[in-house]
C-alpha cells in the first residue's frame, strides 16, 4: 500500500489526504510515470490506451509491466480524473441511500 502522489492529495484532501491505496480502477486513469534507478522516465498515456481497449486488458498491460520492471522502479507517480472519481462516488453514495 502507499499514499497517493501529493497532487492528488492536494486536489482532494479530504479524501486524499489519509488515504493508503494498495488498488485503483484504471478506468479513472490518466498516466502513470514510471521512475527507473537508472534515471529512465516513462510515461504511460492510460487515457489513451483506455480508448481502445477494454479496461481489464489496459490493467492486465500495467500489470505485467510493473512485475517485469518491479526491481529497477524506484518510484510511480499516477494522474487520475479526480472530478469523475468525485461525481461517480457522489453518484453511488445517492443510490445506497
């Protein structure tokens, strides 16, 4: 589990702030930065990706790159679309009640 990158705390704090994500939909993705020890940088544009595929097949993707790098990643960075995250849980919360 780790705590999401500080800009997204920032947009969100009340959620954000004390939050420890050990999962996140890709589906409310829009990059992932992925930071080497060797200084390598690469961005992953999974807005894109989602438009052509089905999310399950984007997150498999993610998946298998993480597992195949995981000892050379010193650090991940994500982006997600807070506003539909935030429109989606207001939007659950209202059918639960």
């Amino acid at each position: 589990m780790f705590k999401p990158p500080e800009h997204l705390v920032k947009q969100w704090p009340e959620v954000f702030e004390d939050l420890h994500i050990d999962t996140m939909p890709v589906a409310y993705m829009n990059r992932v930065r992925l930071i080497f020890e060797d200084g390598r940088i690469w961005e992953i544009d999974v807005y894109k990706q989602l438009q052509g595929s089905h999310p399950e097949a984007v997150a498999d993707a993610l998946i298998e790159i993480l597992e195949e790098y995981a000892s050379e990643i010193i650090d991940l960075d994500f982006d997600i679309d807070v506003e539909r995250l935030k429109e989606d849980i207001k939007s659950e919360t209202k059918n639960l009640f």
